[in-house]
C-alpha cells in the first residue's frame, strides 16, 4: 500500500487541531455546572412546623397580706426623755413609763391644723360632742382629724369617719364609712371650740427628746410594747394634754 502524501498528512493535522480547538471552547464557553446558575429545580427540604407554643401556666395570684395583728388595750402617753435601742423612755403626769417598738410600730406625726385644712376629698375623723346625736344624724364636731387616704380610701377607725365631700361655712358634708354605714351623708357641725390637727406617716426617728408621744399596744413587766404611736409637740406648760386614741391598725385616728 503505498504510503500518504505529505499533503494528505497535513490536512489530517490541521483537522485534528481544528477538533480540539471546538473541544477546548466547548469545555470553557458550555453551560455551567455551578449549582447557583444551574436550570435544573432546587431540591427543597421540608422543615415540619415548630410545635405551638404551650399555654402560660396558671399563675396563683399573690396570697391577699395577713390581717394587721391587734393594736392593743393599754395606752401611755407622756414627755420623752430618751429613745435609744427601741426603747423609749417616758415622763408622765403620774412618774414614768417605758415604751418598746419594733420595725412594724406604726408612727404618725400629730400637727395643728384649722378648718381651711378641712377640703373636699380629704379623710376626716370626727370626734363627735357627747349632745350629738349618733350618725347618720347630724352630729357636732368636737375635734376634726385630718388624715391620708389608704389605697384610695379613707382610713377606718372608731367612731365616725369618711371622704368630705363639700365645706360650707361652719358645716362639713361628709360622705361617712362608718356607724352610719358605707357612703351614708353625715352634716358635721363645727364650732369655735372645736379642735383640729393632722395626722401623717412618720418614723421612730420622730420620736426625740421633748416630743410627747401616746403609744397603744399591750403591757408586760411594766414595759408597753407599742404597735402604735403618735408624735407631738407638748403641750405649754399647765395646759391639759389631749388623750390620744389611736385605731386600729393599720390607720390612725384621734
């Protein structure tokens, strides 16, 4: 057979570096395999749905607080002579006496006050002339206490008290919270003998030398362990010093 050309060869060559020139382009220039450009659907995983969020659970509401313990039958009052240690010593009109208190005796602060202090929406004790007649009938005043409201409301001590609810002259309207029953109208008269002061929360830091205090609470070996106390100015000298009621807790009242 004879042998190829040397031009047959040639074309051969030529051909085969033709091919591989489409081969190379086809390679570089052909679709692309990266997953990002690819046509072909994405696979897609399914995510089963979270499970619903369990109800809150049942809170309890809070225990209601307990009741306040009981203020106590015995009363001291007189001049301070010394507060040291939780322990007050006391000049009365009879000799001396000795008062203890803890962190839960109550303390109000006892001040002068006048009729203008009496204003619609404030919380008054009345403490009633023994002529009067008893609530809801009209009463007169023998001494008006103006206290702070609690939670909204008027404190609820013995005797007659509640919201005033307009002053007119010598005459307080009061809306009374007690013997005359919740909300029952009460005309208080008051005088030019009738008495005023203010009561207001204070401290055992109150209590200092030369103050007068009447402390209620129950005796035990000469000692009177207060659950309430009052703070005041004395009295001048040869003046009679009022006796300060206290309520029960946790109010205050004249």
């Amino acid at each position: 057979m004879p042998a190829p050309s040397l031009k047959s060869r040639r074309t051969q060559i030529a051909l085969g570096a033709v091919v591989a020139f489409i081969a190379l382009c086809v390679a570089m220039f052909g679709p692309s395999h990266d997953a990002s450009n690819s046509s072909a659907p994405r696979s897609v995983t399914a995510v089963p749905p979270s499970a619903a969020p369990s109800a809150a659970p049942n809170v309890a509401p809070p225990p209601a607080p307990p009741p306040p313990p009981p203020i106590g039958k015995d009363y001291v009052e007189g001049m301070v002579q010394s507060n040291s240690g939780g322990s007050v010593a006391l000049r009365t009109r009879t000799g001396s006496a000795t008062v203890d208190y803890t962190p839960e005796t109550r303390v109000v602060d006892v001040t002068p006050a006048a009729l203008t202090d009496v204003t619609p929406g404030s919380c008054v004790n009345i403490k009633a002339t023994p002529q009067s007649a008893p609530p809801p009938g009209a009463i007169t005043a023998q001494a008006v206490t103006v206290t702070q409201s609690a939670d909204g409301k008027c404190p609820p001590p013995a005797g007659f008290y509640g919201t005033v609810a307009s002053v007119s002259g010598n005459t307080i309207a009061v809306n009374g919270l007690g013997p005359g029953g919740p909300g029952a109208p009460t005309n208080v008269t008051v005088a030019d003998s009738t008495s005023y002061q203010r009561q207001t929360p204070s401290d055992t830091q109150a209590i200092t030398n030369g103050k007068c205090i009447g402390a209620q609470g129950n005796q035990d070996g000469g000692v009177l362990h207060a659950t309430m106390i009052s703070v005041e100015t004395c009295p001048p000298m040869g003046r009679p010093h009022p006796h300060l009621h206290l309520p029960h807790l946790p109010h205050i009242h004249i």
